[in-house]
C-alpha cells in the first residue's frame, strides 16, 4: 500500500526542522563540515550524519546554502540569514492568508509584539519610527 505524502508544506519557503537546525549551527558557527554539523545539532533532532548530509544537500539546491571544499570534505555557510528567511516565511503567509486589508497584517504583528514581552511593542515603534525616517531620508 502506497502511502500519499502530506502536502501540509503549501509555503514555498517552508523548511523542515533538520533544516531549520542545521542553519541553526551554521548560523551560529559558519563553514563547517557535515560532522560538525551533526555534532552541533540538539539531541531531540539528532539524526544519522548521512541524513544530515542530505539535508545539506537539499540546502545547497534550494540556494540557502553554499559550500566550500576542504580537503576531503565540503564546509558548508549559510546564504540566507535568519532575518531574511524569516521575511520570506512571513511573506508567505502574508500571500496566503490576506484577506486585502492592510489593517489584518499589521494588527497581526501587534499582537505577536505584544505577546512576546512587555519590551516589544515599544521596539515595534522604534522600528517603525526609524523606517520613517530612513525613507524621509531617501527623498
């Protein structure tokens, strides 16, 4: 019996969680070779290095990753970082689930502000300040 795969992944964007932490090493400690890599990922994910081999693999054909030979062996550097993917995801979901009111985006990123810490909202308005001067700036 043939099992049909789960397209839960309806995000282009969207990565598993070896990939995920795999980028995590690489973000924290570039250009490492797949054992160390294997070595930094946490033991509730820890896999075969062969299957982390592979998730390099699939990396490096998705451009999020480049990779450098040394030796013997590849050392791998992330080519997107966390900010830059985390917009892509968002993105994503923006695309996905806007309804065509700007209101419903921006309201959503108020309320995760606010439920992150007591800090945050008041970093979202930083953040939003410094943007509008940045681009008074530009004109």
């Amino acid at each position: 019996m043939n099992k049909k795969r789960s397209s839960s992944n309806v995000l282009p964007n969207t990565l598993g969680e070896l990939e995920l932490g795999v980028l995590e090493a690489l973000w924290e400690t570039p250009h490492l070779d797949a054992k160390s890599i294997h070595e930094r990922i946490p033991r509730l994910q820890r896999t075969s290095l062969s299957t982390v081999q592979s998730t390099l693999e699939r990396l490096y054909r998705k451009e999020m990753v480049d990779r450098d030979k040394r030796g013997h062996a590849y050392c791998y550097f992330a080519l997107v970082s966390r900010g830059n993917l985390l917009g892509k995801m968002m993105g994503d979901v923006i695309q996905l689930l806007h309804d065509g009111r700007l209101e419903t985006i921006l309201s959503s990123f108020v309320n995760v502000a606010a439920d992150m810490d007591e800090s945050s909202l008041s970093e979202l308005e930083a953040l939003i300040e410094k943007k509008k001067q940045d681009m008074e700036e530009d004109l």
